[in-house]
C-alpha cells in the first residue's frame, strides 16, 4: 500500500534549488573571451584589394613613411654640370677659332645658339637622371645659365692668350671677358641676357619634359 501524500516541510519558504547548467563547449583558437565589462573587439574590414591592408597585400602598410620621388637631384646636377662644360669648351674653341672671319652678327648668332644648345644638352641629361625632382631641374637652369656665359668669356680669353695680351688683361682690367660678353650697346646687352634666360628656359622645359615621361 503506497504512502499517502504528505507536504515537504520548509521553513521560510525559501524557492526551490535551481538545476545546475552544463559546462559550454571549450572556446578554439578564435580570439580569446572579453574581460568582464568589456564588450567583444570586432574585426575592422579589410582595405581594398591591391592595398595595404587586404589580406592579399603581400606587404604591411607603412605608417608615417611618404614615398620619395623616384630621381637623384645630385647625380643630375653633376652630369649636367659635365655636359655643360663640354658644350661651352667646344663653343669657346670654335669662338677662338674663327674670330678672325666672324661679323658682328655671325658671332651673336653663334652665341645664342651656342646657349640653346647648351641648355638643351643639360635639360636632357637632367630630365634623365633627376626625373620628376624639383630640385634637379632648377640645378640643370643654373648650370645651363653658367654654360652660356663662360662658354663665350672663355673664348675670350683664349683670343686674348693667342693675341698676346692676355696679362696686361689679368693685370688692368680682369672683368674685360665680362663686360665684353655684355656689350656696350642696347642691342648687345639685350641678346647677352636673352640668351641666358633662353638657356634656362632650355633646360627647365626639357628636364620637365622628359622627367615627366619617366615617372
């Protein structure tokens, strides 16, 4: 004969024990749990494909490191100066030459071509070497503007050498090279700074040109 049915006894009517819960599968090799209070860190998306960033990105991306333009400032400013030594030495042997037979128009002829050409010759070579940099091109108008000067006062002095008055030159009047380049006319004076400023031009526009071309 089963038991009657006789009410638990249960002081202070305290609830009834709650079942215990099982343990939750071990966590694998995602990112570890948050500390308490601290919200789960979500992974930020990934960069465009090809840049730093993606997953398919072989390298890191850099932080604070700016790219330099490709090019070398110095080593474009020494063979310019090079090659503009070269142009004005043979234009001053040419000047020396043939000074005999030059009119007053052939020799400023002469002059100014020997400038385009001498900053024509710089801006290549500076285009070449120095590439897109600044710096370069601006060196590569400095030296095409020397070029074009003493390319004709050299020549001057190589004429003063061969007429046999090159020291009383050096001992009266040093700057004779000089002030002949410039002249003593309006006409003159004008062409001598034209053709400098031509030179310039020359070899800034050229170096651009072809700096450009070979980013």
């Amino acid at each position: 004969m089963s038991q009657p049915w006789q009410p638990q006894y249960n002081p202070g009517h305290q609830p009834p024990p709650m079942p215990q819960q099982a343990p939750g599968p071990p966590q694998g090799f995602g990112a570890p749990p948050p500390a308490p209070g601290q919200f789960p860190m979500q992974p930020g998306p990934p960069g465009p494909a090809g840049q730093p960033g993606h997953p398919g990105f072989p390298f890191p991306a850099p932080y604070g490191q700016p790219q330099k333009p490709p090019g070398s400032p110095a080593g474009a400013f020494f063979l310019g100066l090079l090659v503009s030594v070269v142009v004005a030495t043979v234009y001053s042997f040419v000047m020396y030459a043939t000074f005999e037979d030059q009119s007053k128009n052939t020799a400023q002829a002469m002059y100014v071509i020997h400038a385009l050409l001498n900053g024509a010759a710089v801006g290549a070579v500076v285009g070449l070497v120095g590439r897109s940099r600044g710096g370069a091109r601006i060196c590569g108008a400095v030296v095409a503007v020397l070029g074009g000067f003493f390319g004709y006062t050299n020549g001057v002095v190589l004429i003063a050498f061969d007429s046999g008055w090159l020291e009383d030159m050096v001992r009266f009047d040093l700057f004779f090279p000089a002030k002949n380049w410039f002249g003593s006319d309006g006409v003159t004076q004008l062409i001598a700074v034209l053709a400098l400023v031509g030179a310039a031009a020359a070899a800034w526009g050229l170096a651009y040109a072809i700096g450009k071309n070979r980013r």
